[in-house]
C-alpha cells in the first residue's frame, strides 16, 4: 500500500524498526559421546542434512574395533580351512602311521612266532594269548594312525569351510 500511494515507478528504500523472532532446535545424538568438532557457528545457514558436529564415542569405536578383530579373526579360520594342513603336519602323520605299522609287523611276526611255539608244546598258552592281543592293538593303533594321516591329506571338511565363510 505505501508502494502504490507514492505513485513511483521504483520503490524507496525504507528503515524500519521492530522485533524478528527466531526458532531454536534442540538436537541429539542416538548413540552416546563426546563432541570432537563443532562445523558450524551461530549465525550460519544450514541446509538439510548438512553435517553440524563431529562426534568422538569411545564406546562406539570399541564396538567397531571388537567387530573388525572379530572379522579378521574368521577370515584367518576361512583361510586356515582352505589352506588345509600343513606339510609338516601331514609329515608327522604319515611318520606316525608308518610307525605304527612297522609296530604292527613286529606284533604280527612274533604272535606267529609265539603261536608256532605253542603248537610244539613249547610256549604256554598264555604267552601265546598275549601275543596275539598285542597284535591286535597294534593293529587298531596302526588303523587310527592311518586315518590321521588321511584327515591331513584331506584337509577341513566342506561344513568347516562354510561355517568359516559364514
């Protein structure tokens, strides 16, 4: 209305004087800490979404690092089961077997032995039971061995494999 009762094609530049009311926001974080940075300051324009502060929680960055451990932990179980044996595991198992085996022999020829003695009459039966009772175990030892060092050739299982990459 003040335009248009001056009757002037530009508009004067006018002072005036009163009061401007301005709206304060309270904000929050959702998860607890310190703030580390202030990025903006009174008086700045902010648009939506714009970064205001910088937060620093110990406790969040724990949480991360014990995530990150956790992470670096299972990819070390994933290549430890893709990996398989060692060599020198499988070595040692395979020695293991072959021992047993030889072990096994010496029991499997001395029960003959024994046996024969006693067929002549010249072993109690009871040497030639024990004999024969250590041959058997030496045998299952031998089994067991062998089976040891298959498990080492073989490496982790598929399911271990899995569980690793899960």
């Amino acid at each position: 209305g003040l335009y248009k009762s001056t009757g002037q094609s530009k508009p004067q530049v006018m002072t005036l004087q009163g009061q401007m009311q301005m709206q304060q926001t309270s904000i929050a974080a959702k998860v607890p800490g310190r703030i580390a940075q202030i990025l903006v300051t009174e008086g700045n324009k902010v648009e939506v979404g714009q970064q205001l502060i910088e937060m620093d929680s110990p406790e969040i960055n724990a949480k991360i690092a014990q995530a990150r451990a956790g992470k670096d932990m299972a990819q070390s179980q994933l290549d430890k089961a893709e990996n398989g044996a060692r060599p020198q595991e499988i070595a040692q198992a395979k020695a293991a077997w072959q021992a047993n085996k030889a072990a096994s022999d010496l029991a499997q020829n001395t029960y003959q032995r024994v046996d024969r003695l006693y067929e002549e009459g010249l072993m109690a039966r009871q040497k030639r039971d024990e004999a024969y009772a250590q041959y058997l175990a030496t045998q299952d030892q031998t089994e067991a061995a062998r089976l040891q060092y298959d498990l080492a050739l073989e490496g982790a299982r598929s399911e271990d494999k899995s569980a690793a990459t899960a």
